[in-house]
C-alpha cells in the first residue's frame, strides 16, 4: 500500500537513503531541505525544522501535494562538537534546536491528520551517542538521547490510535559526519565495535522500512540500534 511519507532531513547522509528507499517501495515521498540542494525524484520542501511555523507549512504542502503524512522519519541533524568547557552558548542551543526540537515540531504537526486517519508511523533517528555519550558532544548527545524520551511518549499518548513512535540508534555509519572524523577517531570507534566495521545508510534505511511496515504494528516505544552491536545494554 502506497502511503504519504515525510522525511525530514532527507536530502542527504541517512535521510536520503531512507527516503530513497521508501520511494522504491512505492511510498509518496518528501524531504525537507534546509542549506543543500534538494535531491532529484523526490518531492523536496525547504523548511526550518526547528521553526514550528516554518514546519507546519511544510506539512501543508505536503498533505496538498501526497495526501496527509501517515509516515513520518525524523532524520535532520547537526553538529557542533566541543568539549563543554569551551562550547560555546550557540553550539548547544542550535543543536537541541534542530535535532531535539526538530523532531519535536515535525511530529506535533502530522499528529492530527494520523489521529484523524487512525494509523501512523513515526521513527527518530538517534544514536549510540545519545545512550553511551560522547566526549565532545555533550550537546549532540543530549539532543539524541531525548528523542527516546519524546518516541516513547509519543507512543504512550497515541498508541491505542495505531499509531507507533520508534527510535533508531546508529552507530558510525558511512556519512559526511563520518568522513569528518579522524583516522584515529574513526579507528577508535571501529575497535570498540563488535561488528569490526562501519556501517551503511542501507544498513539504516532497513531497519526504518520495517519499522513502518503494517507488520511492525505492534512494536511501539522500541530504541533500535544499528550500530554492530557499540552499545549492546543500553
């Protein structure tokens, strides 16, 4: 079955590969689009995640172009790293605003027409940062561990309406935040992953396209980690 699929952060890394992939499986997909250019075949909305405002319009435009969002993947995110001494003020709020409120703004505005539809499909894109922490990214991993915080209160509010809310926490995954690393950070990253390796935006998309399938209906609340298996326990 065909459905309305909103894709935040979908012009590139993760979001691009899980919006490419839902198009693939027949879904009416959009991106949202922010400072990169949009990509080719899918429907693109420039919006400012972090602007309630902003993010609604772009629901709007999406609900005329495809039909109300039944499926709704979180992906936009930023960086900033620093050690927390030296952060600057900026860093940290420009981060909690786009990866934490910008899930938050997107969500609260696909609600109403899933609550009215009876069914929806919501998944944030976390990370293994925000179960373990990561030095130097006080503000990332803060902004990632609380979308599990939102997911699941999400699926407590709304889950008697079908509508599920799931968290997904890669690990190092084959992006242009990866390539940003060093050597030795990525090495060290690597080793302490059981799997030896870093992943891939497919390996990610996968885990998304089950998660909003009609047979993971009953999975709600759920933090899935791919990541080769870094943060096993948490």
């Amino acid at each position: 079955m065909s459905r309305s699929v909103l894709v935040t952060g979908g012009n590139r890394g993760i979001g691009l590969t899980v919006a490419q992939s839902l198009a693939a499986a027949g879904h009416k997909v959009a991106v949202t689009q922010h400072s990169s250019e949009a990509p080719d075949g899918l429907l693109a909305v420039k919006c400012d995640v972090s602007d309630p405002a902003d993010t609604r319009a772009a629901v709007a435009t999406v609900t005329e172009e495809h039909g109300p969002v039944e499926i709704l993947v979180c992906c936009a995110g930023i960086t900033r790293d620093g050690l927390m001494v030296r952060m600057a003020d900026e860093d940290w709020y420009d981060v909690i605003a786009t990866n934490l409120t910008g899930s938050w703004t997107p969500v609260r505005a696909v609600l109403p027409s899933m609550l009215r539809g009876r069914w929806g499909r919501i998944v944030l894109m976390s990370s293994s940062s925000g179960l373990l922490g990561s030095a130097g990214q006080a503000n990332y991993a803060a902004a990632k561990a609380g979308l599990v915080g939102l997911a699941r209160s999400v699926a407590r509010e709304y889950g008697s309406r079908d509508i599920t809310a799931n968290v997904v926490a890669p690990g190092l995954i084959e992006t242009d935040m990866a390539t940003a690393l060093t050597d030795d950070q990525r090495a060290a990253i690597v080793d302490a992953t059981p799997a030896r390796r870093i992943g891939t935006t497919a390996e990610v998309a996968a885990a998304v396209n089950f998660l909003v399938s009609d047979e993971a209906g009953y999975v709600n609340g759920a933090v899935l980690p791919v990541d080769g298996g870094l943060g096993m326990g948490h």
